[in-house]
C-alpha cells in the first residue's frame, strides 16, 4: 500500500505556477510587471420620482462628500435614465464608499442589463504599463472634451482561443490599428477592461468609447465591423448605454 501511494505521488502532476501580475516588454528584453490594475464599473439607473437632473446632483454631492471619483452620464436613449461609472484600484470601494452613496438615493431603480464591471489589463506591449493602467483610463474618463461615451460588454467565440499566439496577434493588431487612427486624429479614444467572472453574462471585455461627438464613437464600432476580430471572432456585444458626461471628478 505504501508502495502504491508513492507511485501516486509521482505520477501527479507538478502545480503550474500562477502569476497574476500584469506584464509588459518581454518581446523587447526590458520586461516590466505590477501587481496592480483599476477597476471600473458603470451602474444604470431609471429615475422614477423626481426630475433626472436633480437626481444627477444630489448624486454628484454625495461622491463629493464622500471623496468617490466618476462620471455620471446622461442616458441618451432615455431621458429619465443616468449612468454611475466610479474606478478603484480596490473592488472593496464599489461595496462601500459607492454603495452608502447610490443606497441614498430614493426612487431610484437599477436597470441591471446595463451593469458592467471589469479591469485594466495589459496586452504585453505597453511601454508604460503604470500610465495605461492606472491613469489614462482615469484621464480619458474626465477629460472634458470627450462628452459622449458608449459602453458595451462583449464576448468572443471559444475557436479564437484555440488559435495560435501569432494568430491571435495578427488580427488583435488590425483591431488596434484602427482604434490609433481615430485617437490620432482627435476623433475617440477607449478604455478597455477584462471582465471574465466578474460579468453576469459571461461576457469576457467592456468597451468604452469616449468621443468630442457622438457620430465619431458611432462610427467607430461600424469600422471595427469589417475587422476579422468582429466579423468572425465576437460571439456577441452589448447591450449598448449611450451617455453624455453631467458630472466629473478625478
């Protein structure tokens, strides 16, 4: 018996060692990595007391008094709607200094289908990997200029991680050349989050878009179309929230 257990042990399997920081610059031989990454969410509302802007303020209060950064948006496709994007590199602040904001709202209702949350992340070829992470999507998020954003969560088709990595970067780097076009040209920008197990949905990345003006961000996501990603990898996308930025804080 003692025998048969020590073959046990030998035959099993050595444990993977599992890295959970985000890495950057391997391919150049000046590889980076942090343990840290943001965390964002954006919470949708229908106001049914009251007018939707009154509710935008005392909203915006509360964050003020209680030191939580975000955005509030309103709901282009619904007049009596907002939208509550608040970022922590602690999900802790979400369950906290967020939830005693929005709980003291009253006639109030969560439109859930509309909830997001994920994470930053890096793709490995990031040159400053604390500025991506960290704070472009916070500068993005409260730049003045960018007043509409579209966010939605989407998920790929399983074949794609099946695919080999030079595969994958291919056609990831189609997808990015043409997100760079438009932000060199002034007309969007994005912030990109993983959500794997985080989404109710199953959904695997939450897309914002931040834009001067609406058509840009429209036409963005029509162009992405014709990329191999979307046309043959995006099992689904949206749903779709449409905002136009009320309030703001750092």
């Amino acid at each position: 018996m003692k025998a048969r257990a020590s073959e046990m042990v030998r035959d099993t399997p050595k444990l993977p060692e599992i890295d959970v920081s985000e890495r950057a610059g391997h391919h150049t031989g000046n590889p980076r990595s942090i343990e840290t990454r943001l965390f964002m969410q954006l919470l949708v509302y229908r106001v049914e007391e009251g007018h939707p802007d009154a509710t935008i303020n005392r909203l915006g209060s509360a964050f003020e008094a209680g030191g939580v950064s975000g955005v509030i948006y309103r709901d282009a496709n619904d007049p009596r709607s907002l939208g509550v994007l608040t970022w922590s590199e602690q999900p802790e602040h979400f369950v906290t200094n967020v939830r005693s904001a929005l709980l003291e709202l009253k006639g109030i209702t969560q439109r859930e289908e509309f909830t997001m949350l994920g994470r930053t992340y890096a793709t490995g070829y990031e040159d400053d990997l604390e500025h991506w992470l960290l704070r472009r999507p916070v500068q993005n998020a409260v730049n003045e200029e960018y007043r509409w954003a579209v966010w939605y969560p989407l998920r790929r088709v399983g074949g794609f991680e099946r695919l080999s990595v030079k595969e994958q970067a291919g056609i990831l780097r189609e997808h990015a050349a043409i997100g760079r076009a438009y932000g060199e040209q002034g007309l969007a920008t994005d912030i990109r989050l993983a959500c794997h197990g985080l989404d109710a949905k199953d959904n695997e990345f939450v897309i914002g878009i931040l834009s001067k003006d609406l058509h840009p961000a429209s036409h963005l996501v029509q162009r992405m179309r014709k990329t191999q990603q979307t046309a043959e990898y995006i099992q689904q996308m949206g749903p779709f929230f449409v905002g136009y930025a009320a309030w703001r804080k750092a």
